[in-house]
C-alpha cells in the first residue's frame, strides 16, 4: 500500500513511522521544517489528568502515556521524554486552557479510582522535593504529584521518529506544499503539490494540524476553533528545579540546559495570534515576572525568547480522528492533545488503515460526528 501522511509534527511522525514498519510505502510531505509547526511551540506535558470530563477521552490518553513509553524504549528516546514528575495545586492553571477549578481532593480521588498515578502532599513536603520554590508561594492547601508524568521535546521526537520511518523501513521525505487532494469518483487518489506534480496513495493521512483545511473543500474539512497561545524561555538558570510546575499564576517547566518554559491560561487569551511577534513581548514580561515569584533565584534571570502558537483544536474539543464520510483513501488526524496522544494514534491509525479494522479506542472521536450534527 501507498500512503502519504502530510504533515511531520508529532502525530504525523508518528502515524508514518507505524505505517511504514507494518510494510506500507510510505510518503511523509512537509511544507516546513520537521516538527515546525505547532510541535515545535508546545508546553508539551504528556497526561490524562486534565482529561476527566470524558472517559473514553481520558483513556485515550492514558494510551498515550503508554504508546510514549514503548516508542521511547524501541528508540532509544527517553532523552525526548523526561518524566520526573508534575506537581499540581489548587485552581492550576490548565494545559487544555482556563483555570482547572476542580476541587483538588476530588480531583485526587478520582484520578485513583481510575488507577492513575498521583499522590498528595502537604505544603510543608513540597520545600524536600523542590527547594528552589518561595515557600510564601505555596500556601498550605494540598498538592498533588503526578509522579509519571513529564514532557515530550516534541521537535527531538519528530526528527528521531522520522530519521527511523527512513532509515529502518525506507520512508520518503518530501519537501513542499500540498495544494489539493486529488479525487476520483468520491475517493482519494493521492496529492496535487503547489508548483505542479502530483503523488499518487491508496491513503492519505492528514496531519497538518491548524493547517489540515487548507487544502481541502468542504466535503473533506473538519470544523476547527483554533487557539493562540504564548510560551516563553528563560535563558540558562542554576536551579534546581526537576519537576513541572501547574500553578495559579502561570505553568513552567525544565526545558533542558537549565533553561524553563513558561505559559499560563489567562495570558493565552490576551494574545492575537496574527499580530507581528514583538506585539507579544508585554506578555512575556509578565510570564517572567510571576516565574520569579515562585521561583526568587530567577530575580537576574531574563528571558531568551517567545513565541506565539496556533494551537489545532476541532470545534468541540475533543480529537478527530478517522475516515472522512463520503470520501474514501482519506484520513484525518486532527486534535489539540496531539504531543500526548502522537504514539497513540500512530499506532491505532496503522491498525485501522492496513489491517481494515476499527478500534474501540477512537469510537467517540470520528469526524463523522460533524457531519452527523450539519445534517441533523
């Protein structure tokens, strides 16, 4: 079988390698660079418990988790995916946008009943485990430690799950611009490229991410509310600081050579996304300055860098994943979890499109239920 997969972010890296080691003749088109797209601006935490308002969703990404750790064992990648932990307090804010209000001992009580790992700790252990953070920062409310969990270096993973696709099991890398999908009678032929040419697939994976309707009509889109978001980058800090942070006033995280990565909910919704990026400046400034709150040796620490996301997310949040009704040999992948959920849907992808099965897994996540609701 041929398949092209468009798109070299994390999901679409990882929807390629699968294809091409189960024997597929696999295509990879990128316009950019290898994970420069929304991959390469992410926090990046790999987890399932910001997933509680959906089973089904949260299984998903517990399958994720799981899908990361066995990529990174074959791979050798455990350098792409930390896991030292995430400590969480009360009214944090959330990866998934806002501020997670969850009553912080429910929150707890649930994610054990559904066996994810997390402990609570008092304030007054957190100063054993990160001695760095301002103990007036903390407060004495309950923290709880996702003990599991960590990030993904999205970009290091694209290039090394690619670099695998290729070298292992002889995977193409093609650098340009889908224009359109080439159709024949309601079925997906292959691709049509900006500046002429045309690829020819049994299937084509869509996994351009925010881009992923820029090719396609109507027939073949899937509704999308896209997001901005800012991340920012300290220079290199001294600290000693191993674990993510999920804080009222911001998230950060390590970001490697003693560098952190910073976000928050509330700042995300002040950035407009088409506007030139020193437009943002104002607001990283403001990231900086709550990180050295929580954390007092950042005080002669500035920032590196910043830079603005597009973050994919289909209209009603959750992943669409799946055929395309009414349009045969076309696969979309769209979806806002997608660094924790990539080794995942690479493998569930796979197992659909070579084997002609349909996982349980991705029932509640078909695009059709898009169409389902137009028409209904």
């Amino acid at each position: 079988m041929k398949a092209i997969v468009i798109g070299s972010g994390i999901v679409g890296a990882s929807v390629a390698y699968r294809l091409a080691e189960a024997g597929a003749q696999v295509t990879i088109i990128e316009e950019r660079r290898i994970g420069g797209g929304t991959s390469s601006v992410s926090y990046a935490w790999v987890n399932a418990c910001e997933k509680l308002d959906s089973k089904s969703y949260f299984d998903l990404n517990v399958m994720g988790r799981e899908a990361h750790e066995r990529l990174a064992n074959e791979l050798g990648g455990h350098d792409w995916y930390p896991r030292p932990g995430v400590l969480q307090w009360q009214d944090a804010n959330s990866e998934a946008g806002g501020i997670d209000r969850e009553n912080q001992l429910e929150k707890y009580e649930k994610l054990k009943s559904w066996g994810y790992p997390a402990e609570l700790i008092a304030a007054d252990q957190l100063g054993s485990l990160e001695p760095d953070i301002d103990p007036a920062f903390y407060g004495n409310r309950p923290i709880i430690h996702y003990l599991e969990d960590g990030w993904c270096h999205a970009v290091v993973y694209a290039g090394r799950v690619i670099g695998a696709a290729i070298d292992r099991h002889d995977a193409r890398f093609v650098r340009g611009k889908v224009r359109a999908i080439a159709t024949d009678d309601a079925k997906c032929i292959g691709v049509d490229l900006d500046g002429g040419g045309r690829i020819a697939a049994h299937i084509v994976v869509n996994a351009a991410g925010r881009w992923a309707n820029e090719f396609l009509d109507d027939t073949a889109t899937v509704p999308l509310a896209p997001k901005a978001g800012l991340v920012a980058y300290t220079m290199p800090a001294g600290l000693r600081l191993t674990r993510g942070l999920r804080t009222p006033e911001l998230n950060l995280r390590p970001d490697g050579a003693g560098r952190l990565l910073l976000r928050a909910g509330d700042i995300d919704e002040l950035i407009d996304g088409e506007a030139p990026p020193e437009a943002a400046q104002e607001h990283a400034d403001e990231l900086l300055a709550r990180a050295r709150r929580l954390l007092p040796d950042l005080s002669d620490v500035p920032l590196e860098a910043s830079r603005v996301a597009i973050r994919p997310k289909p209209a009603d949040s959750y992943s669409a994943i799946g055929p395309i009704p009414g349009l045969s040999g076309f696969y979309a992948t769209v979806t806002h979890s997608g660094v924790t959920l990539g080794p995942a849907i690479g493998e569930l992808v796979a197992d659909e499109i070579l084997n002609g099965t349909e996982r349980p897994e991705l029932a509640d996540f078909r695009p059709a239920r898009f169409k389902t609701a137009v028409s209904a």
